[in-house]
C-alpha cells in the first residue's frame, strides 16, 4: 500500500529518505497558504513530482494571489489538496489531480459523492469510527483518500491565539504552546496566518491501509522521518492512540 501513500514533506532532504522506503507522492505545505505547518514551501523550492498542500482558509487577496501561482505551476506540480472550497473555482479547468480534505467534514456517503462530482478524492473525515469509514469506502471504493497518520487538526482559528494568551498573561510565548482540559490534551501552534489546535497523542490509523482507497494521507507535521519509518514498521515510538475509530461521538442526552 506504499504506493498510495500521500506524505508531507517537513524537510526536502527528506525526500530520498522517503522513496528508499517506498513511498513515491510526496505533499508540499505552500509558502503563505498553510496554517500549523511548521516548514513551508515556494513553488520554486519544489523540484520533485508532488502535490500542493493549501489547507488555509483564503480572503480576497490570498485568492487573488493563489491565481497568479496556479496560472505559472510547472509540470512536477500533480495535483493540489486543498480545504477553501474557492480554491475548487481557481483550479476546476486545470489538468490536474483535485484532493478535498475538509478535516471535520465529509462524514457520510451523501455529502461526499456530491463533493466527488467536483474533485478527484475526497479525504474521509478522522471523527468517525472505523466501522463507519467502512460503509462509506464500500460504496465509494477506490476513490477515498483516508488520514492514516498524524496529529489530527482539532481546531482552527484565523485569530493568532498564542500571541493574545502570552501578552494576556505576561508569560514567554511558545510555539507550540501545549494546553490541557481535564483529560484533553492539545498543542498549539501558531504562524500569521491563525492558530491551529492539535489534539495529542498522535492519531494512528494505519491499520486503515487496508481500505480501498485511492489514497492514505500521513501528515509529518512535528514528527520525524524516523518517526515514519518506525511507524510503518509497525513499531512506532510516538505515543499514540486510534483517535475515534473504536470511539462513536454520538450520545444520548439525558
């Protein structure tokens, strides 16, 4: 299942690290469209075949300047993963692979095959259990990017929130700053663009490789090349857990 993986890239030295292990499509966070993306990429640093990865909530000027880009992207450039849906306007002509990956969305088969209709993949949202997944993947096969590995994006927010709670609080800033809620665990992390809460531990759901899918989604975010070699290995050292895969979040209210 290598061969399906989509991975982002942190480092470009990385990348030969990668393809020794087998993995070939390779995910760039691009420069000044990402948000809680520690290490993001020009169109012109990218010298491999990959995908651009926009997963930043875009106003009228940030669209105008995605247009300039799109209309000079040279031909190493194979698709674009992307959540703002007016980014789909920009780039529904182009002949290239179109990924939607709206993190809290894309829950059920309805809403997906209309999304389907637009874009090549749809990413399966992480909020629901495995068996749920299963359902939408059997009446959807092989056309489902499904998230595999990585930090889940709990929260995003165009405020910078780290800025505003150092200053409040007369404390040194830190990015990632780490917060806790009883038993919930998150860190945030901040660039000019907003703030984006992660939930900790790291979510792991590569068991999910077997699915049909058309693509299974590692994001590298805050992790190391040889956290990835250990997870595929099947020995990840990361603490981890399966997110909601075992975990419904439907409750009955008294």
């Amino acid at each position: 299942m290598k061969n399906k993986i989509l991975i982002t890239i942190n480092n470009l030295d990385d990348i030969e690290y990668y393809q020794k292990l087998g993995l070939k499509h390779f995910v760039y966070p691009l420069k000044d469209f990402c948000v809680g993306m520690p290490n993001v990429f020009s169109v012109a640093e990218i010298k491999e075949e990959g995908y651009l990865f926009l997963n930043r909530i875009c106003d009228n000027e940030a669209i105008d300047d995605l247009k300039k880009i799109i209309k000079k992207l040279p031909n190493n450039i194979k698709g674009i993963i992307f959540d703002d849906l007016g980014v789909l306007e920009i780039v529904k002509d182009l002949k290239i692979e179109k990924i939607l990956f709206l993190n809290h969305f894309n829950t059920n088969t309805l809403s997906i095959k209309i999304y389907l209709a637009h874009v090549d993949s749809v990413v399966i949202s992480s909020d629901i259990t495995k068996e749920e997944m299963q359902v939408i993947v059997d009446n959807i096969p092989n056309k489902l990017t499904i998230f595999v590995l990585g930090y889940v994006n709990a929260m995003y927010s165009r405020r910078l929130l780290i800025d505003n709670y150092c200053k409040f609080h007369n404390i040194e800033r830190k990015n990632p700053l780490r917060i806790q809620k009883e038993d919930n665990h998150f860190f945030l992390y901040e660039n000019e663009y907003g703030t984006v809460f992660y939930h900790e531990p790291l979510f792991n759901g590569l068991e999910l490789l077997s699915f049909k899918a058309k693509y299974f989604f590692i994001n590298t975010a805050f992790l190391t090349k040889e956290n990835i070699k250990d997870a595929l290995e099947g020995n990840l050292k990361v603490t981890n857990d399966q997110g909601f895969l075992y975990q419904e979040t439907i409750y009955k209210l008294k």
